[in-house]
C-alpha cells in the first residue's frame, strides 16, 4: 500500500499474506478420549481435525474449547491456543458427579467456526465390573440357558454416578461378538434361546453410563444342552464268568 498526496507518493508498506476463503467449517461433536482412563475430577475429550481439502479453506491454526460449570450456566470457562496438530484435551479440577457441557471451534486466519454441537457427560471414573454368582447360569436346556449378573460394587462417583443399563453380548466359539441384550439397570438377568446344542458360548455383560458402556465382564464360557440328570437308585454290578 502506498499513499499520495500533493508532494507526491510514499514508500510502498510491508506486504501482508491473506488466504482467500472462509473460516473453518463447523466441528463435529467432541468425544471422550477412550484411550485415557476416567477419573471422578477431569475429562479427557478428543476431536477430529478439520476437513480443509479442496484449497478452499485456510488451513486450521489452532482450537478453542468452552465448558460451563456444571450447572448449565454460561459457558465461561475457555481453554485456547490448542495448536494444530493437537487432537486431544485434559480439563482437570472438576467436580465430581456433576454433568458439564462442551464445544470447540477451530480458528484460521480468516476468524473462528460456528461453535460444535454440544457435548455432554458426568464426571465420574469407570465403576467397577459386574460380578456373577457361582454358577453363573441357570435352567440349562439343549437351545437356551439363563445368564444372571450383579450391580457393580462401586459405580464411578461416591455419589450421584448414573447406571443407565446393561448390554449382554454373546459369541459361539470364536465367532464376532454380538449384542443379545439392552435393558435398563433393573434387569439383572437374561434367558438366551436359539442355541444349537453341544455348541460352546462366551457371554459378557457391559456396563452403561450416560456417554459408555466401556467397563466389561466375561462370563466363563458354556456348552449348550442339559445339565446330566442324578438316577437316585443303586448301582447295579453284573458279573460274567469266563466260559
């Protein structure tokens, strides 16, 4: 840029570089990280990176996170200057049981995205795994077999952590997992039919929170088809002699 006036024109200023384009594109919700253990204070949140391909967009310089106080009140609390390529966010010194809600944005030098969806979880650490009584199933047939389970003994927070449910899957043999059940927290027990006889199954039963059903429990792995029957009768001993 250069200025004139009636003595004539200036020297030329500095150059300065500007993308063409927009801001970024707004993110996708954030998620917990599944890779960082739960703990009962702090939340770990993970995010993708902003799709800028196509040359219309300046690349991402750096993300910006909003959380409220666990009282769904104003979002006033802000973690900034998260630099590329920064995917990841521990926010610590939270209360514990409480629900908070985040966003991000990401900025470019043409300014910030529209703030994400929000994002919502309880502050509580994973509980402790299910237990199952001894024996763990029941009323064996040759096609179905009954599966019984107990609450976890610590559920996440001291107080206040939220059991939503519980999901049983099941596998015959080495087979992919697959979901048999979903049912809220009073239900403690599933009668599996279908099975095919003399086949051996695997069953384990996740717990589900507000935002996971992460901890897991493996039941020790049946055969299907009845348990034998005790004859209450004596033992009868036949004798042959050789001829």
């Amino acid at each position: 840029v250069t200025a004139l006036n009636g003595a004539g024109e200036s020297a030329q200023s500095p150059a300065v570089q500007v993308y063409a384009g927009t801001p970024p594109p707004r993110m996708d919700t954030l998620t917990r990280d599944p890779d960082v253990t739960r703990t009962s204070n702090a939340v770990t949140l993970l995010w993708e990176e902003v799709d800028a391909s196509g040359g219309l967009i300046a690349p991402t310089q750096h993300y910006e996170i909003r959380w409220d106080d666990g009282d769904y009140t104003d979002m006033s609390n802000t973690m900034t200057n998260l630099m590329v390529p920064t995917r990841s966010a521990t926010i610590s010194s939270l209360s514990q049981a409480k629900f908070y809600r985040f966003q991000i944005r990401a900025h470019n030098v043409n300014g910030p995205s529209e703030w994400s969806p929000v994002y919502r979880t309880q502050v509580c650490a994973l509980p402790d795994a299910v237990s199952f009584p001894d024996p763990p199933f029941t009323d064996h047939t040759d096609t179905s077999v009954t599966l019984t389970w107990e609450p976890p003994s610590f559920t996440g927070c001291s107080y206040g952590a939220m059991i939503l449910g519980y999901q049983v899957e099941m596998r015959q043999g080495a087979n992919p997992w697959a979901l048999v059940h979903s049912g809220d927290p009073s239900v403690l027990t599933l009668t599996q039919r279908g099975l095919s006889p003399g086949m051996s199954y695997t069953f384990r039963v996740r717990i589900c929170q507000w935002d996971n059903c992460d901890q897991v429990s493996e039941a020790p792995a049946i055969r299907a088809g009845q348990r034998p029957v005790f004859v209450n009768q004596a033992i009868s001993f036949v004798y042959a002699d050789e001829a």
